[in-house]
C-alpha cells in the first residue's frame, strides 16, 4: 500500500511516581520538554496528533504550545495508560488507515525509526497490529488498524489496549528492530541518567541532580 495515513494517540497522563519528584515529561532533552519532543517526531512526519494529559495540566499545555496537536484531559488521576488510550480512541476520527499509540518518555526515538515502523505497517498491507520488538523484548509506539481500533474504542464492557491485543495476537505483526531505541523509556532517575547524558549534565535544568 501507499504510505499508510495515521492518527497519533501520545499519552502523557503519567504522574512519574517512581521519579523522585520530577516530572518527567518535562526534563530537557536538546532543549526542549520530553514530552514536546515526542509529540514533534509525530507532527514532523506530517501525521495528526492527540495527545493525552492530566486534566488543567498547564505545563504540558505550555511545552507543547506552537505544535499543531489536540490536547485532552484524562480526568482519572488514578488512571493507567490503557485508560488514556482508549480516551485518545474516543478522540479521534479513525478515518485513516491505522491508529498508532505511542509513550511520552522514550527520548531515544527518532523520525526514521517512527517512518520504519510505519513503513513496517504498510508492509502488512496496513491489516496486522504492529509492534516493535528487540531481542525478544516488546516495545513502543503500537499500530492498530483502524478497524481493530474501532472495535477497541466501542467495546462494552470496556477492554484495556493490552488485552485487547494480547486476545488478538494471531493478527500481531511484530517488527524486528536491530536497535534498543522502541523498548527504552523513563521510569525512574537513574533511566534518565542513562538515557539522557545531556539532560542530566544539565543539572537544574534537567532536575537529575
């Protein structure tokens, strides 16, 4: 198929609870909040982007103010990231061919990782889940086909993401990557220490220190 037309779901709904007190979503990376810099690999690939946060969540509002995306709350401050998915569902047309859902705090992806992976979902004429792997471990964003996506954005009773993926793994395609770039994110500060030798040099700028 042609290039596969996408809408984006970035959630950044976290409250960093194993961070120590900063907000992860906003540590520098280059220069700009992490969470701008995530939401900016989608835009820059020219692909509509909502992204998901905490509700009256100013600086997120703030880091991403002059990109062209749609910011909605999640209400829950209890909620898991299958939660905000499913808002981010509820937020979007599904009109094109797939739905890609991706994670705030993963600063090592690029744009021609993003594009492989695209590239990945199209090769599957854009009918299987795809889903970046390394060495056997399962990593992010996630494609869904906008059918598969419909049919998890209206079940009742409500399906996480996860399981809803997990029950349809015959139709998962998993896309081998030679790099450790879709598995790596931010949990903790000794992960953005070791993911962000900028950031962390930084010291009050990245908060690490």
């Amino acid at each position: 198929m042609c290039s596969p037309r996408l809408e984006v779901i970035l959630l950044a709904a976290g409250h960093s609870r194993r961070m120590g007190g900063i907000d992860k979503r906003l540590i520098a990376v280059g220069g700009e909040p992490l969470v701008r810099r995530s939401a900016r690999l989608y835009c820059d690939l020219g692909l509509p982007v909502v992204v998901v946060a905490r509700a009256d969540d100013a600086a997120i509002a703030d880091a991403l103010t002059g990109l062209d995306v749609r910011l909605i709350a999640n209400p829950d401050a209890l909620a898991e990231q299958g939660a905000s998915a499913l808002l981010g569902l509820a937020a979007c047309e599904l009109s094109r061919d797939g739905a890609l859902i991706a994670l705030a705090d993963q600063p090592l992806l690029t744009g021609p990782d993003i594009a492989w992976l695209i590239a990945e979902f199209g090769s599957t004429g854009g009918a299987r889940l795809c889903i970046p792997r390394h060495h056997g471990a399962r990593g992010n964003p996630v494609i869904l086909p906008t059918p598969f996506a419909r049919v998890l954005r209206d079940a009742r009773p409500v399906v996480a993401p996860r399981t809803f993926i997990d029950a349809h793994a015959a139709a998962i395609h998993w896309c081998e990557a030679d790099h450790p770039r879709f598995t790596e994110d931010i949990d903790t500060p000794d992960d953005a220490r070791r993911l962000l030798p900028q950031a962390a040099s930084q010291g009050a700028d990245s908060g690490l220190d």
